[in-house]
C-alpha cells in the first residue's frame, strides 16, 4: 500500500492529499460539511488520521468523478471501518 500525506479533509468522507489529488472513502458515507453532523463527522475523521500527523497508507479500489476511491489505514487500523463503526454508513446523501 503506498503510503500519502493527507492535506486536509473537505468533509467526512471526502478529502485532499498533499500531491492535489482528491480521494473518497470507500463504503462510507457521511454528511455533507454543510449539513447537520458534517462538521462533526470531519473532525471525526481529521482526528482519526491526525494522530500518525496525516499519513495513512492507501489502496484505491476505484474512481469516482475523478477522484479515487480508497481504502485507508494508519498505525490505528482501518480508518474506514473506524468511521462506519461510528455510524458513517448510511448518513449523508
């Protein structure tokens, strides 16, 4: 798994990597920023990968309007697991 820097998350599920390029959780879904719980659901997200200072290895498993879909972990686990136990399975659009 390559391992990337993330640059910031944009909102729960969505967010940017230092290299510009932009990446979607796989199998998670979460408000939008600004909808109710969005904010909630990025900072839960930024402190998931906060702790290893924004990297996290990746494995894109597809595209999505442009932006790769990926499954992501760190030194904590699985960062897409971590956010669908929190209930970020089924909220959003």
């Amino acid at each position: 798994m390559p391992r990337k820097k993330i640059h910031h998350w944009i909102d729960g599920d969505t967010g940017k990597f230092t290299d510009g390029s932009t990446f979607r959780l796989a199998r998670v879904r979460a408000p939008e920023k600004h909808q109710f719980g969005g904010s909630k659901a990025t900072k839960t997200a930024s402190g998931m990968t906060g702790r290893s200072r924004g990297y996290v290895n990746v494995k894109t498993v597809s595209k999505s309007f442009g932006r790769s879909v990926v499954e992501m972990r760190n030194k904590d686990g699985s960062i897409n697991d971590r956010m669908r136990k929190k209930g970020y399975s089924k909220k959003g659009r």
